[in-house]
C-alpha cells in the first residue's frame, strides 16, 4: 500500500516567494504543493518519482518542448 501525500495548498503569488520551499517539500518529503488562482486549484508540484508514475500509469508519453526563441 502507498503512502498518503501530505498537500499544502498555497496561492501562487504566496509559493512565488518560497518556491525553494515547495520543490523542498516535493523532493524530500512526502508533499505535494497545491496551487492555487483565485481560490480554484490550479496545478500541483509534486516530486518526479510522482509525475513519472502517474504519467506511466495513464499511459502517457512525453515530447520535449521546442526550445525558446531568444
């Protein structure tokens, strides 16, 4: 059986100032950082292990993104 994902929820203006503190709960922990706009949930920053599974288990490829114009 898995693990429950302790999930904080912030508002993205307030993670802007303390991101280093959600990708830290995301990496070492066993937390998940709920953002969110205008008091909808709007994304998530979970750990890669996480997002890897999830994506594997849907069945869902990824593609890198064409790289930025400067």
């Amino acid at each position: 059986m898995t693990q429950p994902i302790v999930e904080h929820v912030e508002k993205i203006a307030d993670v802007r100032n303390s991101f280093a503190d959600a990708v830290g709960r995301a990496k070492y922990g066993n937390g998940a950082t709920v953002l969110t706009s205008r008091g909808k949930r709007v994304a998530a920053i979970v750990s890669i292990d996480l997002y890897e599974r999830a994506l594997e288990a849907l069945g869902i490829t990824t593609l890198p993104a064409p790289p930025k114009e400067k």
